[in-house]
C-alpha cells in the first residue's frame, strides 16, 4: 500500500481482491461500510447513504469511549470509476475537506486511489493518513472474505 502526504493532502493506494464494480458497490452500500469503515481503535461504525450527486451522508463511528460523526455531500459520482465527496469530521470543523476515491482495473482486481484533500492543518494529515491506511486495509479484508467464505463451501 503506497501513501504519502503533501500540502495537507492525503494520498492511499491499494490492490483490492475484487472487481471495480465490487468495491464501488462496497463504498455505497451502506451496511457494507458499515463492516469496514473502522479506522484503529473503532469497534463500530453505522452508515446512513443518500448516493447521487447533491445527496449526503452520516457516518457515525464509535469507540469505546468516544463517537465521531462524519458527515458529506457526493459531488461526483461514476459508477465503477470514481467517487468525490465532501467530509467534516465533525460538526465544529468549520470547513469542509475534498475526498477522492478513484477506482482502476487491474487484471487481478482494482487499484484504489484515495485522495483526501484540504484538510485544515498538518495534525490532522497526520490522522487522517494513519486513519484512511487502516480504513483501507479493512476493506482490502472486508473485499477478500467473501472470497475466502465461498472456497470453503466447494
């Protein structure tokens, strides 16, 4: 997994196990975010997703001492390709930061490229880096257990 961070940008990179199409439908399902969308210390996260553009969403994370709400607007939506949406990571973070998820064929899944831009100070880069890492090795989890569960049924 390649990231890096520059000019309070964050960039994640990922070979998902699974098809563009199964990781889009991974990312607007919202009981299927629900499963993976757990940075570090999360135990639980529910997800409430009105997906097209103009539409909004409410992530509610929760720890076992503390719960973070997320919420965000789609401002660009290509099924199999690319999501953009707005995020704030809380109700008093008075600007709203760009993420990016794009999604590229590979002839043995998806390569994820998660761009997390205008974030308010280099703290919060540093967060949000360690917390889209982790986000993203769930998912690549989350992806590869159907998989797994299948070749034990055969």
């Amino acid at each position: 997994m390649a990231t890096s961070k520059t000019n309070n940008v964050v960039y994640v990179q990922r070979l998902l196990p699974a098809t563009p199409q199964e990781v889009f439908d991974a990312w607007i399902d919202p009981d299927s975010l629900a499963a993976w969308m757990r940075p570090d210390e999360i135990t639980s996260t529910s997800a409430e997703l009105d997906v097209h553009v103009g539409g909004s969403y409410r992530i509610v994370m929760r720890s076992a001492t503390a719960e973070y709400i997320h919420t965000g607007e789609y401002l660009e939506i290509h099924p199999y390709e690319r999501l953009d949406f707005t995020w704030r990571a809380s109700a008093d973070w008075p600007q709203a930061s760009i993420v990016t998820v794009e999604l590229l064929p590979q002839q043995d899944g998806t390569q994820l490229e998660l761009t997390h831009e205008r974030l308010p100070d280099e703290e919060s880069v540093a967060n949000f880096q360690g917390g889209w890492q982790s986000v993203v090795e769930k998912f690549a989890m989350h992806l590869h257990a159907p998989a797994e569960a299948e070749s034990n049924r055969r």
